[in-house]
C-alpha cells in the first residue's frame, strides 16, 4: 500500500492503522491519555483511517486494470506521466459541477477544447459543433434524441421513428431506442462483417430517422462501408450516425502511420453525426466522451431546455444534470500533455501490440472472424476449445472475452481482445501463456451450469460468479438457446441477486 495517503501518515495515524490491521478495539480513553488529544479527536482521526483503510481493502478485490491483462474495459497506457496529470485535473475539479456553467466556466474552456480536438480529428468543418458527455452510451443517446426530434419535426408526432442498424451496432442504440421510444431494424451483416447495404436500402421507411453504423464495432472490430451507405443517406435525406466510439481517438493515428482505414468521418458528405470516447483511445479517466454534429441547426435537437419551472433555468446539453466536472478536466490535461504526437506514438505501440498477438495466436491455430482494420482482434478456432483457453488464461490472470456464436452469419464462438499500448508490454508473456494454456484440459463444466441456468437456481450461479469459478463472459453462452426474454429475465435475476 505505498500510496500517497499511507507515506503521508504521522506516528498516531500508523498506530491506529496497526490496530486497524489486527482487528484489535481501540482503547479512546487510552489514546486520549497517552496523546493529549481528546476523545472525539481520536475518534475521527480512528474513523477517516478506517475508511481509507477500507478502500485499500476493497481495491484488492479488483483486477489491477494497469496489469495489461485486461482486454476490454480498460484503454491502459502503463504511463505514469500521463495518470498523474489525468488524476491532478480529476482532484482539481472533482467538486465542480456541470450543471451550471456560467458559474463554472471552467467547463466551458474544457468542453471547447475537447470537442475542438475531435472536431480536427474526425475532421469537421467550421459548421461542426459538438457535446462531451460522460460516455460513449450518453453521446449515443444525444444522437438518437436529435435524429428523433428532427424526425418529429419534419414529419408529425404521430409515427414511431425507426433506426437502421447492423447487427454489430452497440447496445446503447438499442437502449436509446427503449427509452425514448423509438423503433429499432437491426440489418444483417456481409461476410465482411459490415452491414449489408442492400438490407440497408430495402429497410428504409417513412419512419426511418436515423441510420446507425459504426467505425468500427466492438465485437468484431470492422469498419462499415460508410461511404455507401452515406450515399444511400443523402439520397433519402436521413441523417447517418457513425458510432466511433472505439475508434475515433486510434484511426486517425492509423492513418497517419500510414495503415489503410476507409474513410469514416466528416470527410465523408452524408455523415451527420459521430460519437468518440475520450475514456477509450483518448486514454483519460471514465466519465469522457464527445458527441459530434454537423450542424448548430442538428445539434439543437440533443438539447433538453425547461424555462417553465419555478427553479433554476434548466439547460441540459447531455442527459445527465449535475455531474463533476472533474472526468472533463482530466480529459482536458490528457489531451492537452499528450497533442497529436503522444496519441500518434502509442497508436504505434498499439499496432507493434496487435501484430504480434494476431500473428501469434495465429500460429497456435487461432483465425481472425472478419477483416483485421482496427485495434480490435475477433479470433476464432477449429483446433482449440476456447472455453477451456479463457478458463486456463483466466487461472493465469489474463481476462478474454467469449463471444457467442451467431449461426445466422456463420460466425462461431470467438475470442475478443481489445488491444491497448500496455499490450506492448506484455505481449510475448500472452503468447507462451496462451501457448500453454492450449495444451491444458479444460476444467470447466459447462454441462453443469447450463443445469444450474436451466432449473432457475441463480443462488448457485451467483455464488460461482462470485468466487470466480466461472467468468461472466460464459453467461450469453449459456443463455444461447433460450427466447430473449426469458434470458433477459434471468440475467436481471442474476444482476438483482448480486447487488442484494
Ligand atoms: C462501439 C461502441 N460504441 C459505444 C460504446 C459505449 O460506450 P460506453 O461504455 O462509454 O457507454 C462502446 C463501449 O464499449 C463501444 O464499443
């Protein structure tokens, strides 16, 4: 535990820490005595130990996201440079809030320079203007409720406005779509794993208000053939969303180290607006993501204003109301330390990373599912069991994500692994690990919990998820062959008894 808060520690806060760490009852009177403090003094001193110590504690529950052995959820630099900065700005202006920011114009400075930093790279023209949000679903949500408002203003109130998507489209449309009332045509994909265009063009309505792609997508990381269907979207005068959530902040580096990615951005005419994580490639802590419009006019619709109630004049630019504006002053700094140059430097380690895990995983008889044109590898095998692979790994300490088969598309069950600059690092040590862990049975039986899934005995599954003896990643197997509903039942019975 060599943090700050430890090193900076006197003689009574390291004794109190001793009794913490022996579980021995502290003696106030006692301590009152020998320190000549009071009673209620030691008493809180005892209790913000305490509740430090308890965060220390709980921390060791979690996987170390700066390990490099994580392939999701986290975009890890392994720059302590870079944390440093990200976490000052954080602390800085943790207490700020977004809510109002005329009081806090801080945040305006930090919202302009984040959606102008995004703006170039996605590059916008002088009309593009945009939001930063507290994460890639809310910059989604922002997209849909302009496309749906624009849709309700053009053509009535009295339709239920429809979204165009792939199938590989990420949930949050789907989501959006739930809350706010929209309908949802979700399109196959080619054998590229991109949307299929002509099902595009076939599925366009009267009520069509936004078609949805995206660049690329999470589970497959392919690209969709934007500029197609940007002429598909023009022709028919519905906006086009490209969902870059994943990729805005690593592409435009790709492309400047000279790797071929299709055009995805405001380059291309049709394209309305585009989400990009700053908390993904943008390698700031979570709370940051932009939404980007091509217009004032469009942007317009995303924006929530009340000035009919008695309180304050209610200005939301994203969902949510009041939020720290801490997430934005970190995303700030990172930008701001890091500049074109820094992402272009760990875009290259990223790819160094990639090669040399796909080329490895290849020769132990891995195969990628699509396309390879992202920072995402979606590998699948004839020869290795993949349950028992990202079992083994896991005993190892690396998490791979399982992703289930899709017979529509032919895709079998395959691996995801979401690739960061820590990969770099520790890419040999993932190949002989993987090697390795090819070569050991699988413990794992399945048999056993899809029984457990089955016979509705979630108490079970819960307590395994808890004890790690099986990862969540298996569960959509697992649910595989039962109706959605019911799945989705079950999953929240599952997430309800973990929470309890
Ligand atoms: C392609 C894509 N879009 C949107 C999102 C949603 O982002 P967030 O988790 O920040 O809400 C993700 C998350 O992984 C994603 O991969």
């Amino acid at each position: 535990m060599k943090n700050k808060f430890f090193l900076k520690m006197d003689k009574l806060d390291l004794k109190i820490l001793k009794y913490l760490k022996d579980k021995k009852e502290i003696d106030l009177s006692n301590f009152s005595k020998k320190t000549g403090l009071s009673k209620e003094k030691i008493k809180n001193r005892f209790k913000k130990i305490e509740a430090i110590y308890s965060l220390h504690e709980i921390n060791e529950f979690d996987v170390d996201p700066t390990s490099g052995k994580l392939f999701a959820y986290v975009y890890e630099t392994g720059e302590k440079d870079l944390k440093d900065i990200a976490m000052e700005a954080f602390n800085l202006y943790a207490e700020k809030n977004v809510l109002d920011f005329t009081v806090f114009k801080s945040d305006i400075l930090f919202e302009r320079e984040i959606v102008n930093f995004g703006k170039k790279l996605m590059h916008g023209n002088e009309n593009v203007v945009g939001t930063v949000t507290y994460g890639g679903t809310e910059s989604i949500f922002l997209a849909v409720k302009a496309a749906r408002d624009r849709y309700k203003k053009l053509y009535g109130k009295d339709k239920v406005p429809e979204i165009i998507a792939p199938v590989t489209i990420h949930p949050a449309f789907l989501k959006a779509a739930d809350y706010m009332v929209l309908n949802i045509k979700r399109v196959p994909v080619n054998e590229n794993l991109k949307a299929n265009i002509e099902s595009i063009k076939e599925s366009i309505t009267d009520k069509t208000a936004l078609i949805a792609i995206s660049a690329p997508n999470w589970p497959y990381g392919t690209i969709d053939d934007v500029k197609d269907i940007s002429d598909i979207a023009l022709d028919k005068n519905i906006p086009l969303h490209v969902d870059s959530c994943v990729g805005g902040f690593i592409l435009p580096f790709f492309e400047m180290l000279d790797e071929k990615v299709p055009p995805f951005d405001f380059r291309v005419p049709g394209v309305s607006s585009i989400s990009l994580d700053v908390h993904k490639y943008g390698y700031t802590t979570k709370g940051a993501s932009i939404v980007l419009f091509s217009s004032p006019d469009y942007k317009k619709f995303s924006i929530y204003v009340d000035s009919t109630s008695p309180g304050y004049l209610f200005v939301n630019q994203a969902v949510l109301s009041s939020r720290s504006v801490g997430p934005f002053a970190a995303a700030y700094a990172t930008i701001k330390y890091l500049g074109i140059d820094g992402y272009k430097r760990l875009a290259k380690k990223v790819l160094i990373a990639r090669d040399r895990i796909y080329s490895g995983l290849k020769e132990l008889g891995f195969r990628s599912t699509g396309p390879v044109e992202s920072s995402i590898l979606s590998l699948y095998s004839d020869k290795v069991d993949l349950l028992g692979y990202a079992y083994n790994m896991k005993n190892k300490g690396w998490h791979i994500s399982l992703q289930k088969p899709v017979k529509d598309y032919n895709i079998p069950l395959n691996i995801h692994l979401t690739i960061s600059p820590v990969h770099y690092r520790v890419a040999q040590r993932f190949i002989i690990d993987s090697r390795e862990s090819i070569s050991i049975p699988s413990k794992i039986n399945m048999q056993e919990i899809k029984n457990l899934i089955e016979n509705g005995e979630m108490g079970k599954v819960v307590e395994y998820l808890e004890n790690g003896s099986i990862d969540s990643g298996i569960i959509p197997i697992l649910l595989e062959n039962l109706p959605e509903d019911i799945a989705s039942d079950l999953v929240k019975d599952i997430v309800i008894g973990w929470f309890k």
